[in-house]
C-alpha cells in the first residue's frame, strides 16, 4: 500500500456532479434497503472498505474475484457486503455507464452504512479510479491482527499516513460488527475438554465467561459475537465505554486503555459522543484516502468484480 496521499488533492465532493449526479443518493438507497434485511451489513461494508484501503490504497482492489487474489486470502475469507457494491454499480451502469469506479461506490456505501447505523453522516472526496492489481501477498503484511499490540497497529497506521488519533477513532467502528470466535481465541486457552479458559486478566471476568460459553467446544466455526455486547447495531461511542469496562472483545482494543498515549482519547470519547463522531469524520475521510489511484493510475470497472 502506498501512504502518498497527492493523489487525494485530485479528489472533490462535486466530482460527479455533472457526469452522475445522482451517484450519492442511488449508492444510500441501495445500502439502505439491503440494510433492512440484512442488520449486520453495516458493520460488514466498513469492514469491506477497512480492508480495501490498507492493501493497495482505497482502490477496490479487494472486490476482485478469483485466485491469488486478496480477496481469496484467508484473512480476508469472512468478509461480507460485496454484493452491495454490485448491485449499486449494476445500476450506475445503467444509468451512467462506465463513470463511477467501484471504489468509490464502496466509500460511500460504508460511509453510509455508518449514517443507517445511527452514525454521523460524513462528506467524502470522489473521483478515485479502481486499481488494475490484487494480490493475496499483499494482504498480510499490511493487515492490523487482532492480536496486535499498540505499537505494532501504530507502525502499520503510520506507514498509511494515519496517525494515533485515527488508529483509536477507526478503531471506534467496532461499534458495530460481529467476530468470529478464533478472532479473540488467543485470548484463552482450551481446556481437556476443548473448552475455553479465559488467560487474559484484562477481560472483565463475566464478559469472558460469556465469550467462553458461545465459543464452547464443538461450536460451529460459523458462530460470531457482537463487537459491542450492548448496543450491538447502533453506531455510537459504547465501545469506548466498552473498553474502560474490560469489554473490548478483541487485544487490540483492550490495548487502547493500556496505553497512556490513547486511553486518554478512549475516556474522551466514552463521555462525549459528538467528540467522537467529529473525530470520525476527519478520520474516515483520511482513511478512504490512502494510496488513492487517479488519472491513468486505475479504470473504471464494468464489473467490480474483475478488471476490464
């Protein structure tokens, strides 16, 4: 991925305003009524576009099918939403072919997603262009694990031109979205019995006997926990409250109260909402503008799917 963010001063709210005016409000109404039957895509289309920008850039180079691709990695083999996108850029291709890149159709269907969830709603910069490459190889190198310390999740937001600040708001989106249960394994250890024991004295002791219990041996691998075991589909600032509680589901969250250098932050946040949803906005615009392509960089997908 690239953290040269030039290529974001080619970007404008306006973009489309003459080429596909209604790009915006066709993109919402899309991710809106798949929302009303699906309440956890939200959670699955921020995570979809999390996953396309720390990997080549915020590109839609993780929407690309097939094999070796990043898609077909495994870190990314629970991802969901994908077929939002489609749909919405079946429809601009109808109405205005060969215009809207799938990147930015995935910008702002996450951005909206965040809006339907109960959110802030966000202003963001258009006009990237959809990159011609996607490689499994690139995906784990520049992937946050859950398991991460503060530092090591730094360095990686760091080499993205983001900084501490956004690391703690982004990581705000956990929120909302489920887990599945290997994501936080490495938080216990199995018993005889293949149960889960919880090791991790950070964990609020009730909390991670709850966790040990969905996640009891011979559980179906498709069993997933809420992100935020209280309001788990409204997007708002209890995952802060979450954290200073020892409910942060994942080691990467619980190190954001460890740290005296974000727990600040974290307290700011779990007792003024609107401070967080400023924050979010100016960081979801810096995140969806990471190693954008413009120009002769990219295409304009046909298919988000596959390259031209």
């Amino acid at each position: 991925a690239v953290s040269d963010s030039s290529n974001s001063l080619d970007l404008s709210s306006d973009f489309y305003s003459l080429s596909c005016p209604n790009v915006e409000l066709l993109v919402k109404e899309t991710v809106s009524s798949a929302s009303s039957f699906d309440p956890t895509l939200p959670g699955k289309l921020l995570r979809l576009l999390f996953h396309d920008c720390v990997v080549e850039g915020c590109d839609g180079s993780v929407l690309i099918q097939g094999n070796g691709t990043e898609r077909s990695d495994p870190a990314n083999k629970s991802l969901g939403g994908f077929e939002v996108v489609e749909s919405a850029k079946r429809l601009l291709e109808v109405l205005c072919p060969a215009t809207v890149s799938c990147a930015d159709i995935l910008v702002l269907a996450a951005r909206d997603a965040v809006e339907i969830a109960g959110g802030p709603s966000v202003r963001v910069p258009l006009g990237r262009k959809d990159g011609l490459n996607s490689s499994a190889s690139n995906v784990r190198p520049n992937m946050v694990d859950t398991s991460f310390s503060l530092d090591e999740m730094a360095r990686l937001f760091s080499s993205k031109g983001l900084s501490l600040d956004d690391l703690v708001i982004l990581s705000g989106a956990h929120t909302i979205g489920l887990a599945h249960c290997n994501a936080f394994s490495d938080r216990f250890k199995e018993d005889s019995k293949g149960n889960l024991v919880p090791i991790d004295s950070s964990l609020e002791e009730s909390y991670a006997l709850d966790l040990a219990k969905k996640c009891e041996a011979g559980a179906s691998s498709s069993v997933t926990v809420s992100n935020d075991p209280v309001t788990a589909s409204f997007f708002d600032n209890q995952y802060y409250k979450n954290l200073l509680d020892g409910k942060g589901l994942f080691q990467s969250d619980s190190v954001l109260i460890s740290d005296s250098r974000t727990k600040g932050k974290v307290e700011t946040f779990s007792e003024n909402q609107d401070s967080f949803f400023d924050g979010w906005g100016d960081s979801f615009v810096r995140l969806s503008s990471v190693g954008v392509k413009t120009g002769d960089e990219g295409e304009i997908r046909v298919s988000c799917s596959s390259v031209n």
